[in-house]
C-alpha cells in the first residue's frame, strides 16, 4: 500500500501521483505534496499573468493599457496597484488606483510587484 495522503478536499484514500501534482480520481482535486492544506481545500488561489500567488495586500503592476468602462481614460501599463484584495468573480481583484478610484482588475493582466 502506498504511503500518500488523503485528499484534502474529499478526504479519499484513492490519491495518486501524476508528475509534481497528486490527484483524486473521485473528486478531481490536484495539489502538490506539502503544499498548504487550507489553500487546496476551499480557497480559490489567485495567480498573475506569469504563475505568481497573489495575497490580499499585496502590491501589483499593470501589464497592459486597459480601458476603464464607461470612461474614455485608460489605466496605462506600469500602473503600480497597491493592497490589493482579492474577491470572488471574473475580476478578481479589488483595489483602488489613484486618479481612477475604486475598479476591478482581472489577475491576467498584473503581475506582482
């Protein structure tokens, strides 16, 4: 019998390795060895455009020129974002950027400061 871990999301004794990742044939679930229990059971892990984690509070850089809806403006690349929060949804960052005010960014088009 082998000596790997439950699954962390539906605690399964069927778990297997597949290359760094381990997985769950019943529910589907990866996560890597030893990686934090907490963040494969329920939490969404948000990652910036080149695979960074991002956390709330953290400070991020804008890699593209992005329109601001309803506004002829634009949130020019280099842009730095500071405390970020990160919230449900398609965008899935919540921050305020000076000269603009409180908006919504998705994580694809920042990356970590």
């Amino acid at each position: 019998m082998s000596n790997l871990p439950n699954c962390p999301k539906c605690n399964s004794e069927y778990s297997y390795e597949d290359r760094d990742f381990l997985v769950c044939p019943e529910c589907g679930n990866e996560w890597k060895q030893g990686a934090d229990v907490e963040r494969a059971v329920g939490q969404k892990v948000v990652k910036d455009a080149h695979g960074n984690i991002l956390q709330d509070g953290d400070t991020v850089t804008v890699i593209k020129d992005l329109k601001v809806k309803g506004s002829s403006s634009v949130v020019k690349i280099g842009t730095k974002v500071k405390n970020i929060r990160l919230v449900e949804g398609d965008h899935d960052i919540d921050c305020k950027i000076d000269g603009f005010g409180a908006m919504q960014l998705k994580s694809e088009f920042v990356k970590k400061a």
